[in-house]
C-alpha cells in the first residue's frame, strides 16, 4: 500500500518507524512545524527528520490546506495513518485513500478523546490506560475501533510511566492495525458513544492546587504532572512553589483546606478535602518542592516551621 502518515512529537515519531519497517511505501509524512508550547516540547522526537533519514517526502503545516490536499491528489494514497496531528483533518482529506484513514489515540476510546488522555486518566484514578488504532470520521477520535491494547495504572505510578507504558505499544498496534487493512478486513467494533469523553488542551491553570479537593485527587495531579511536565503548584507567602513528590497521609487530619499542619513521615501535611472540618479525611504529605528560583528543597527544610496556609493565589 502508499502511505502517508501525519504526526508529531514521539508518538508520531513511532508511528512512522512502524511504517518505515513495514512492507509498505511511506509515500508522504505530514508533521507540524516545532512548537514553544510547553506540553509539546516534551516528548518531541523529530518526525521530520527520521522521515528524511529515509529520504520521504516531507511537509510541514499547522493545519491541512489547498495546496496539501492538491498533493494529496496527486499521491492517491491507500492508506492515511495519523498519530497525534494537533488539528482538524477535514473529510476531503480522511476519505480520500481507498482505505481510509486510520487514526492512532493513547486513550482506550471512547473514553478520553481529545487531549493529554494519559494525564487527565491519571487524574482521574483510572486503572487501565492503553492506546486505540480507529478509522477516521467526522467526529473526532469517534471512529470504529481496529485495535485496543491496554495496560495497568500502577498505584503510584506518574504520567511519565504511563508515556513509556503507552508509546511501547505504538509500533506492534500500528503495524497489526495496518496488516489487518491490508488484509481487507473492515469489520470494525463501533465505539459505544454513550462511554465517549472529551477533554480539551491542558493549560497552566489545570495546574493550580485547589485545596478542597481530597488528598488522594491531589496526589494523583501531583504524579500527573510531574516533570517534565509543567509540575502543580500552589503558592505559600505569595510565592509560587511547585510539588515535585507527595502522598497522602497515613493518619488523618481535620480543620481548613491548604492549612500547613505537622511533620509525618518524610514530609509535611496539608490539610485537604472539602470537608476537612470533620477530621475525617488524610492530608496530603508534602515531601519535595521546588521554589521559583529553580531550586528543591525537602518539605520539612522548606517548611520550618508549622502554621499558615497554602493557597491556589498569591
């Protein structure tokens, strides 16, 4: 089959290894021009340049227009397999091969379509993560579904776990997906949209600490954003500090939410939970931060002293 692949950053940069091993023709790569954007200067192996190590076409836009849909024409591809291309592919483009286009998703579809599927999983306490390889329609990440692979959330495992988790299985899915298409076969499994989710661009904001959410939904930001990711922060005298390692609580603590409480273990607690008052609820232990100056410090040399509060503003 011709192929033309269209992604970017390390899941693109897999997904076209996994064409450029395969017994088909790369005939086109589509990726995006390098980008400031924090979250998409993580993971950033080049798609453009393993594509002209093996001397394939290559083009760079933001987003589809006349003058790639007119070489598109010209290609006639079998096959469009896309991984992580950050823009809307209008119909012109996903129907055109004779195949269509097969889209590659880190989220186990219909849940978490739309961005940062890994983080927002996380996040949300979820047990399984896994990638989708589905067919292209109208409706983003919507398509039926050509193969799922899964895999276990460990109980403190960080978003950065689950990436390397996630992006093995990238080459055996695209080049199973792509096999069984070539084969013929089109007898997809519909996705059930009443399961489906969307989430949007994670931003600085989803960042913040909101210290009434419980200990456990803190952890679990506190792991989801990580480094390299952009860390969670809060502030504490009006200077931000971002968390670096946390956990919850053996013991629980009750009064307000973002009260510098006492020493445990490693750390120091933080009171959490919107029912905090009750003293019912663990808090969340802070054990290393890093100030704005790029420094980190061991929560229990930062915070000599107990009393006061952390809170989402200066």
């Amino acid at each position: 089959m011709r192929i033309v692949m269209f992604g970017y950053q390390t899941w693109g940069h897999r997904t076209l290894q996994a064409l450029l091993d395969s017994e088909h023709e790369v005939a086109l790569v589509v990726t995006h021009p390098k980008s400031d954007h924090a979250y998409e200067k993580i993971w950033a192996d080049s798609v453009a340049d393993l594509a002209a190590q093996h001397g394939a076409e290559v083009v760079l836009r933001n987003r589809p227009d006349d003058e790639l849909t007119a070489r598109l024409r010209e290609i006639q591809p079998d096959l469009i397999v896309a991984n992580n291309w950050r823009t809307w592919i209008p119909p012109e483009i996903f129907t055109l091969p004779r195949h269509g286009t097969l889209n590659v998703h880190d989220s186990l579809l219909p849940a978490y379509a739309g961005f940062s599927p890994l983080i927002w999983a996380l996040i949300n306490g979820e047990k399984e993560v896994g990638v989708t390889a589905h067919m292209m329609n109208d409706e983003l990440d919507a398509g039926p579904i050509v193969l799922q692979r899964a895999v276990e959330v460990g109980p403190r495992d960080t978003a950065t776990d689950l990436f390397h988790k996630t992006v093995d299985l990238i080459n055996p899915l695209v080049t199973e997906a792509v096999a069984l298409i070539a084969s013929g076969r089109t007898d997809w499994t519909p996705q059930d949209r009443t399961k489906a989710s969307f989430f949007h661009k994670r931003s600085m904001e989803d960042s913040r600490i909101d210290w009434t959410w419980p200990a456990e939904d803190i952890d679990r930001l506190v792991r989801a954003q990580s480094d390299p990711y952009p860390n969670a922060f809060t502030f504490h005298k009006g200077e931000r500090i971002r968390l670096l390692r946390a956990s919850v609580s053996k013991a629980r603590y009750g009064g307000t939410p973002g009260r510098i409480f006492i020493p445990e273990g490693d750390g120091v607690v933080i009171t959490a939970g919107a029912n905090a008052r009750y003293g019912q609820n663990p808090g969340l232990v802070i054990e290393r931060l890093r100030t704005e100056d790029g420094i980190e410090h061991a929560a229990t040399d930062y915070f000599q002293k107990m009393g006061g509060y952390l809170t989402p503003h200066p």
